[in-house]
C-alpha cells in the first residue's frame, strides 16, 4: 500500500464537499471508510450531504493533519458519488464504519449511529491530490 493509501486508511475524519441548492457548496466534517478503491460514509437520507448527492454526484473530499511543517500532510479527492440504499448492505458497510471509531458496537451511541444510518455515501475516486510540507 502506498503513503497516500495508508494515509486515508489511517485517518478518522473526512471533509465532504458536495454541491447543493443554486449551486451552494455544503461542507461536512465526517466518519469514513477508505478501501484503498472506494470511500464509505454512512448517514441519513435526511441530511444535506445524501440529499445532494441525489441530486448532483460530483463530489470533492479532504484528509489533512498538520498545522507546522515538516508535519503537513494532505489528499484532496474529486469523485462520483452515489448512494447505497439496500439495508443489509447499508447496516453491513456501517458496521464496518463505525468499528473504527468505537472499541465496541454495543455501545449505545454506536447502536443509535447504526439504527439511524440508512444509506451508504459511496465515492469513486477520480483525481487526487497530495500535498505535503
């Protein structure tokens, strides 16, 4: 696995960029999942973010840490998204998901993330861009 690769598997939070109303940018800070080929996000059809990529499928994201160089390290993405809806799926991809971020998922934030989380934002990669200094 390359730098940038290890970098996004690593990595907790995700910006999500997609595009919304009279061409509005929504910008959201969210848990993910990096497969090396695909990100994963798990949500509700009721936000924002699901809500536009209904509607338009272009999407950007970022990964950065650092705020002093040497330590600067970033991957911007730009990609087509689309929504995964089928339930077994969702609550399979959301598992996954979530296990990154809780040590158990039988805690009651993770079951109430779980029983709210109905589609699955999936992101194909198109372009990336890394940068560090």
């Amino acid at each position: 696995m390359n730098k940038r690769d290890e970098f996004l598997t690593r990595q907790k939070v995700l910006r999500l960029a997609t595009v919304g109303k009279n061409k509005t940018p929504h910008i959201a800070p969210v848990w993910y999942r990096y497969s090396g080929k695909k990100f994963h996000i798990g949500t509700n059809t009721r936000t924002q973010k699901a809500r536009n990529v209904m509607k338009n499928k272009k999407v950007s994201c970022c990964v950065d840490v650092g705020t002093n160089a040497p330590d600067i390290y970033g991957v911007l993405v730009q990609g087509n998204a689309s929504l995964i809806l089928e339930n077994s799926k969702v609550k399979a991809i959301a598992r996954k998901i979530l296990s990154r971020y809780f040590k158990t998922l039988e805690s009651e934030s993770a079951k109430e993330l779980l029983d709210d989380t109905d589609c699955i934002i999936e992101i194909v990669p198109e372009k990336f861009t890394v940068w560090n200094y």
